[in-house]
C-alpha cells in the first residue's frame, strides 16, 4: 500500500472548552466563569490524509516509524476508545458548572425546564458529533481535530481563521481557570480585606489584593508552563488521575444524597441576604413533596450578579457543561483506529454525561429546597460526607484546564506555524525541541496568557470565548454539510448516521446559542472571522489541500448548465460569446483586454492551436501550458477561460475548439482572429514577472533569476522574416468556416498599439471633471468593398452595431462617444431619407451616437469608371465569347448569391481611396474603429486577392476591428 505524505503536513492541537459567567463572589462559584478542555499529545504521520482534503498528487513515502519522538512528530499509536477519547471528553465535559451551577439551573428554571433545556442543549452538540463522526471516518486523521477538519474541508481561509479564534480562546481559556483558581485558593486561605464583613479564619494567611493575586496567578502559569515546556506526556499521564478524582467526587456527590439526612445549611456572606433576612436554607433528603415543589420554574434575581434570571440566560450558563466534545478527534494523532474510536468514544462520552446531568437534577430537585438552590451555589460541598471532597474535584479540573488551555493554545499555534497561512510571522512558532516538543509555540502561548492575566476579571471575556467555541462547532458542521452539498465521490464515510438536515440543524443550533448568550460577542465575533478570512484570501499563500468551494461551484454550474437550455434562447437575451484565438500571448496583450470589455458578461474563451500529432509522444504536451495560461488570466485580470488543442493545421485546431468548446447554451457564437499581415510582433510581456497567483509560472520556474521567470511556456514573438505556421489561404480558411459554422467573425487589426490605460485615461479624466469629451468608437456601417450595396440595415450591420452598443455600456467605456458615418453621395435625394431612417432605426435600438454625414462621391466614381472599361471592353468581344462570358457571369451571380462580395470588380485604387477617406474623417483619433467585413469568397482561388483588399481597406487605421455578423441580435420587442 502507498503512503501518502502531505507538504503541509504539521502537528495541530486544538482543545474544545467555552465559557460564561453568571458572576461568582465565593472562590468555588468564580470558576463558573471557565469550562472543561481537551489536550493531545503530538501526533504521528498518517499512512494517508483525510480523502476529502487532498489538492495535490501525493508522493511515496516510507512508512512512519513507530520509534518514539522526534523532530519528526513520529510517536506511536496506543490509544484506544477509552483512553483515547471517552476520558478526555469526559474531562472537557464535566467542569466546574457540575459542581456549581447545576442547583443553579434546578432552582430557577425547575426540573422541567432543566430537562428541557439539557435536552436541546444535546440535541444541538449531537448534531454536531454527528459530523465530527462523518468527517473522521472518511479517510485518516492528521494531529489536530477540528482545525484539521475544518482546513482541509473549507480551505486555509476558513481553517486559519478559526485556528486563530481557537487559538485565542484556549488562551483565555487558560487565564480564567488560573483567575478562578486564584479566587478558590484566595476565599480559602487569603486574608479578608480591609473593610470586608468576614473574619478571619485559622488557614487564611495569604495577603490579598490586585497584586497579590496577580504573583499568584502567575506562579501558577508558570507551573503549567513548566509541565507543557516539558512535554505533553506528563499531562496525558496525569489525565487518569484526574479521571479517577472527578470520578471519585462524582461518586461521593451521588452517595450523599443517599446518606446525608435532613439539615440546615447556613448560606455564607452577605450577599445571599434578601429581603427576608433568611439566612438558612433546608436540605431535606430526598422527598417527593420536595420534587413537587421544584418542579416548575421560579427565576429570580441571581445574587451573584444582581440580574433577573430568564430562561436565556440560565440556558447559557448550563450550555457550558454540554461543551468539550472535539476533545476525542483531537486525540486523533494518537489513536490506533481513529475512524474506529471517535466515533464510538465520542458517543458515549456524550451519552454518558447526558445521563448523569440529568441524574442530578433529578436528585438535586428531590432534595435540597428552592432557597438553597437559588442562594448557595456551594451547597454540594456542604451536603457532602466529606466536604473538602468538593473543593478537591474544583481544584483539580480547574488546574487540569489550566494546564490543558495553555498547551492547546501552543498546538494550535504550531499547527498554524506549520501550515504556513500567515507567512513570516509564525516562523518563530515551527521551532521545536530534539523530542518534537514546540517550545517555542509553548513559550509565546505563554506570554499571550501572563498577558491577558494583566486585566484582572474576566467576566466579560468569558462570553466571547464559549461563542468562539461556538463557532468552530457551526465550522464543523459547515464542513459536512459543504461535503455532502458537493457529492464529492471521495466523501464516503463509513458513519453514515447523519445527513445535511442534521448538519444545518447544528449550524442552525450553534448560532441561536452565540447570539443567545451576547448578540453583540456574536456580531463581534462573526466580524473577527470575516477579517481574518479576507487577510488571510488576500494575503496568504495557495494551499493543495483542496477548496471545498470548488466542488461546490462546480456541483451547482453542472445543474444551471442541464438547465440553460438553448431551445430557449432568445434574441432579447443574446450576448457575445467569444473565442479568441491567440497565437502568442505575448504579443495579444492590447487585444486580449479589450476583448475583455467586449463580451459583456457573455462567455470568454482565449484559444490556442499548437501544431503536432499526439501519435508518438509519451503525453499530452498541453497539459503542463495550462498553468501558464490561467496565471497570465489572473495577472491581466480579465474573466474568459482558457482552452488549448493539439491539431496538424490551424485550420483543424480552429475547427476543433469552435466543436467542443463550451457547454449546453454556454458556447462560442463569436469568432475573433488577429489579422494576417506582415506587422512584426511585439512583446508586451517582456520584463514581467508574475506573481500574483500561487499556480504562476514561478511554481514551475523556481529559479530566482527574473529573467528566467518569464513566461516559459510562451515563445519568443516572431521575428521579422520568419515563416508562419500557415499561409494566407488557411487563414481565409479559417473565416470561411466559421460562418459556415454559424459563428461572427472578427478580424482584429493594430491592437498592440492599444493601450487601455492611455485610452481609457482620458474618459476617467473627464468624468472627473464632468466634461463632455472622451475617447471616440468611430462605426462604419457599410459594406465599403460592396459600394453598390446601399443598405444600411442588414444582419452583419446590425451585428457590428450591436457589438459597438455593448462595447459603450462597459463601465470602462461608458464615456466614449460613438460616431456612425454615413456614406452618402452629394445632390442624392436619398441622402436626408437614410439619415433619418438610420436615425429612427437608433431610437428603436435605443441607442445614443453621434451620426455623420460622409460624401464619397469621388471614391465611388473610381469604382464605376471600373465598371464601365469592363463594360466597353465586354461588348467589343465576338458573340461567342459573349455567350461564354455571359455563362461566367451567371456563375459568378450564383456564387455571389451564397457569398456576397466584389473581389473582382474592386481595384486598388478605389480601396486605397476608401481608406483614406476613413482616415480623413476620424479626427481626432478614435480609441478604436469598427468596420464592416464582407463575407469571404466562394471561390478558393480568390481567397489571397480577398485578404489583399482587407489589408489595404484597414492599412493604418489603428486599433480596428472588421466584423462580420450572420445571427440576429437586436431586438425593439419589449
């Protein structure tokens, strides 16, 4: 079996934990303010990478070795369900709310309501195990869990954005378990303050204050600083002893209900006074009248905090005992069958906290009077047969946390070093010790703590962390729900017990608790995510993990394609669709961007023909251009598509990409060549490098030299003197069969002296100063090689006008001012009849140009006085050349029928003049010209005498395009 081995392949460590505070004045009741975490060791190398992340070919690598540490990550694989991730869930999930909050719940919201509320709150993390399960069970786990998911599902951006919010909460995290810890230790064994309405026992002893705490805090920092500097190794083996005393404090609180008899408990402080003085709450036993009285709800003020109790807010706080469920796939680097245990481990963890909650509720509310409940939140450790008992599984799990918080704020921190989203400024968190221990993300993840530890209470943050927390559960189940979305072939897992209702159940769920615990953390939060993922789009560099949205775009464009259906198309709706043919991109630069402003949001194709023959080579050859291609795309910024063939001719390759390109009623209707002539090539890519793109030609050019970066793929622009890769009646070839084909052509003539800047620069000049001059489009209508023909309104005039209309509502040229030029001959009484047809003919098409009048009575006498030499020289032929010359003729007609166009009769001389002509009325000089191209010739043997008229009918007249239309598509129907 093959091994496969990412590039990007890091150890990731994420620990799951949320926090939130209903306020605490006692030391027990302070740690509320924080909650349960995970923490995993380093992981190994996987034998083969999470199916649905893989963006690139994986290599053959040697099988991990089982040998233990390294600066490698390789550490051997050894646990199982239980150890592995029944007990780290476990640990996550039972934090201080069991031991503080639940009378809290109990006594406000009722034991109805309690379950309620323990029911959604499950309904809502089972969702998202749910897709925990599908998404670990479709292929092998790297070291990381919901980072690593969340990654290589929804790609860098999603991934380090939320890696970035984990890590900052695990941070926090940290600092509120040691703040809370400080408090326990301080009510305990700290002197009262000054003032304070509390005396002084015999263990209180340490000084109290800001400061004070503060050294405190830190000494204990430093501590768990220590042991993770060490190795996680040390903390994994304490997790059984941690296990063992919260399991042993568990079990101490449920005999106690059964052994403790009926007492008074004395509530301690001055805050628990109310308005009746009380002082002494009942604890009964376990009694049915005391059930019936607990049984509805009864929120009050909370004496803590001061603020009325409402079914949200009771809510929030027992959501954080429901949390700590990614601990088990974070364990993933660890676990001998990860697809076998998360799963199954994380389920029962789940079910197995569920259950005891609601065991303790149960006994909670047939016990211990509603007075009690509301106003001591310590009474477990007074009801207890042993009371420090309590106190131990407080100080035990916040340390724990503490300890976990920091160690995962490390992992993920060297996971994100590792993945290398934010360049430079994580270098210094990849450095690692001789064991594989990232020192040096310890170390930072450390001075982040000592630094938020500066600020005191952390009430206020609190919210803000469980809604971070919050958001990679919704993260999560974007993922999946993304995966099943795309119906990606590799996205199989073996857990099949959910589905995207399941999936949009849990976003859904994740995002009414943010906003129902802190709209505003909420809407900051989601802010601070946006941010991060928009730096780290714009800013970080191409990952090969894979794009979720790829798959996702391409699901939904193969639907609308079945669906775009060209039985229905409809004039009113058409818009260009180009291929471009491009020789040399190098030399296209100026063409290939204006056609980008042509198409107006139709479909764009550059297309290249690359002469050879598949027979005999090892591959196909285009397949390494096409990086090149779409990386000169990005650094143009032009939208169009990219479409290369292999073809003995031009002309076949032409024919091949007008066939196959495009799909459904999404394919080429236009044609746009470059014009055959004998300018010489320029190259406008010269001295560029590209870099804006992480698939640019620097992925496959690594040299540092510039000069070597260029473009290598593209060749060298042709020099003056060198042969073409087909001759003149190939390329009239070309034209022909594309209206054969039904396509319009377009010969594009002199664009590499186009510049869009210096173009377009005046128009931006002009709106800005609101002036009425810009760049000119000048547009002529007629056919100028038929000037027999004096229609205006034909087909392919139409289409050149349409095509000129739909260059003006370009935002770019929305400023240029169209000129149409009517040929007229002088004394015709046609002549204000055709202005004014074509003028009306503008208002229907609603379209806004500036007409002008052109006499070429002189130009068309040169061709009439042509005509008539044919004539006198025709008529001095004997009658049988007559006859035979009047079959010629009739043939001629015939051809002309089917292809319109005056190569014979035309001269020279009458081109050269109509050339000038244009030239003299196209003051000042337009950006670009339009001109009308005539079909070409039936007859093969005239195709060269065909070109020759083009060429001296467009010979220096600038950027110009000659435009030939054969499909309808202007409309003045509504």
């Amino acid at each position: 079996m093959k091994v496969h081995k990412s590039k990007t392949a890091g150890v990731i460590r994420i620990f799951s934990s949320s926090t939130f505070s209903a306020g605490a004045t006692t030391a027990e009741e302070s740690l509320i303010t924080v909650n349960r975490t995970a923490m995993t060791e380093k992981s190994p190398l996987l034998n083969y990478r999470l199916s649905t992340s893989t963006g690139s070919q994986p290599k053959d690598v040697p099988k991990p070795s089982r040998a233990k540490g390294g600066r490698d990550g390789k550490t051997t694989r050894k646990l199982g369900v239980v150890f592995g991730v029944v007990i780290p869930t476990l640990l996550s999930m039972f934090s201080v709310v069991v031991f503080l909050r639940i009378g809290f719940v109990v006594g406000q919201a009722g034991f109805y309501e309690s379950i309620a509320m323990f029911l959604v709150a499950y309904l809502i993390i089972t969702m998202t195990v749910l897709s925990v399960c599908a998404i670990s069970t479709n292929g092998a786990l790297d070291a990381g869990g919901a980072y690593y998911m969340i990654s290589r599902a929804l790609g860098p951006e999603f991934g380090g954005s939320i890696g970035i919010m984990f890590f900052l909460a695990n941070v926090c995290g940290s600092a509120l378990y040691v703040l809370g810890l400080v408090e326990a230790i301080m009510s305990t064994f700290g002197v009262p303050e000054e003032g304070a309405a509390v005396v002084a026992g015999p263990y209180q002893v340490l000084p109290s204050g800001y400061w004070w705490s503060l050294l405190y805090g830190t000494g204990l920092l430093l501590l768990c600083f220590t042991v993770c500097l060490v190795g996680a190794s040390i903390y994994a083996k304490a997790t059984f002893i941690i296990i063992i005393i919260v399991t042993t404090v568990l079990a101490s609180i449920f005999i106690s209900f059964f052994i403790t008899g009926p007492m008074v408990v004395t509530l301690s402080g001055t805050s628990v006074l109310n308005s009746t003085g009380l002082t002494n709450a009942s604890y009964t036993g376990l009694r049915l009248h005391t059930l019936e009285g607990n049984l509805l709800p009864n929120y009050t003020v909370d004496y803590t905090t001061h603020a009325m109790m409402s079914f949200a807010t009771v809510f929030a706080v027992m959501f954080n005992g429901c949390t700590g469920i990614m601990a088990g796939s974070n364990m993933s680097g660890d676990l001998k069958n990860p697809s076998y245990s998360i799963p199954r481990g994380t389920l029962a963890a789940v079910l197995i906290t569920f259950v005891t909650y609601n065991l303790l509720s149960l006994l909670v509310a047939s016990s211990c009077e509603r007075h009690l409940l509301q106003r001591d939140y310590g009474f477990l450790r007074d009801i207890n047969i042993w009371p420090p008992m309590v106190t131990i599984g407080i100080y035990s799990s916040t340390v724990s946390a503490a300890m976990s918080n920091l160690i995962g704020a490390s992992r993920i921190l060297y996971a994100l070093s590792k993945d290398d989203l934010f360049g430079g400024v994580l270098a210094l968190a990849r450095k690692t010790s001789h064991s594989g221990n990232p020192w040096a993300s310890v170390l930072i993840s450390w001075l982040f703590v000592q630094v938020v530890l500066f600020t005191g209470k952390l009430n206020t943050i609190a919210g803000i962390v469980t809604i971070f927390f919050l958001m990679v559960y919704a993260a999560v189940n974007l993922a999946c729900l993304a995966l099943e979305w795309a119906s990606a072939p590799n996205f199989r897992p073996s857990f099949r017990c959910f589905t995207w209702h399941t999936c949009t159940l849990g976003i859904l769920g994740c995002l009414v608790m943010m906003f129902l615990i802190n709209a505003i953390y909420a809407f900051a939060s989601i802010a601070f995510m946006l941010l991060l993922l928009m730096l780290i789009h714009y800013l970080g560099p191409i990952s090969n993990w894979g794009y979720i949205s790829q798959a996702l775009i391409f699901h939904q464009v193969r639907k609308y394609l079945l669906m775009l259906d060209v039985r229905k198309d409809h004039v009113k709706f058409w818009r260009p669709q180009v291929l471009l043919m491009v020789a040399n991109p190098r030399s296209c630069v100026g063409l290939m961007t204006f056609i980008n402003d042509l198409k107006k949001s139709g479909l764009y194709v550059l297309g290249h023909v690359k002469l050879g023959l598949l027979d005999g080579l090892p591959s196909d050859p285009l397949q390494s251009h096409y990086n090149s291609w779409l990386s000169l795309v990005d650094h143009l910024n032009i939208k169009s598509f990219v479409n290369l063939t292999l073809a003995a001719s031009v002309r076949h390759g032409v024919q091949n990409l007008l066939f196959i390109t495009g799909f459904g009623g999404m394919r080429p209707n236009t044609l746009v060549l470059g014009f055959y002539d004998d300018c010489t090539p320029q190259d406008h890519l010269q001295g560029k490098i590209l870099s804006s793109s992480g698939h640019g030609l620097d992925a496959v050019c690594p040299t540092t030299d510039p000069s070597e970066q260029q473009y290598p793929f593209f060749p060298s622009v042709r020099d003056v003197g060198e042969a073409r890769d087909f001759q003149a009646e190939e390329y009239v070839s070309v034209i022909a069969d594309a209206v054969k084909m039904g396509k319009n052509v377009a010969l594009a003539r002199y664009f590499n002296q186009f510049n869009r800047e210096e173009a377009l620069g005046s128009g931006r000049k002009i709106w800005a100063h609101r002036s009425r001059t810009g760049p000119f489009v000048d547009v002529w209508l007629l056919n100028l090689l038929q000037p027999d023909n004096h229609g205006y309104v034909d087909v392919c005039s139409l289409f050149l006008l349409q095509l000129t209309c739909v260059l003006h509502e370009t935002r770019a040229w929305n400023q240029a001012r169209l000129r149409l030029f009517l040929c007229v001959e002088a004394g015709c009484s046609l002549q204000e009849e055709e202005q004014t047809k074509l003028r009306v003919m503008l208002k229907e098409l609603r379209i806004s140009a500036q007409v002008q009048m052109v006499l070429w009575d002189k130009v068309v006498a040169l061709h009439w006085r042509r005509q008539g030499r044919e004539r006198d020289e025709r008529s001095a032929q004997d009658e049988e050349s007559r006859e035979k010359q009047d079959v010629e003729d009739a043939e001629k007609e015939e051809d002309t029928q089917k292809f319109p166009n005056n190569v014979a009769q035309l001269t020279d001389e009458y081109i050269c003049a109509v050339n000038n002509l244009i030239r003299q009325h196209g003051a000042p000089q337009p950006a670009v010209r339009f001109l009308y191209l005539p079909r070409p010739p039936a007859d093969t043997s005239r195709y060269r005498a065909y070109l020759h008229q083009l060429d001296l009918l467009s010979q220096d007249l600038g950027p110009t395009l000659l435009i030939h239309g054969v499909t309808p598509v202007v409309t003045t129907d509504l």
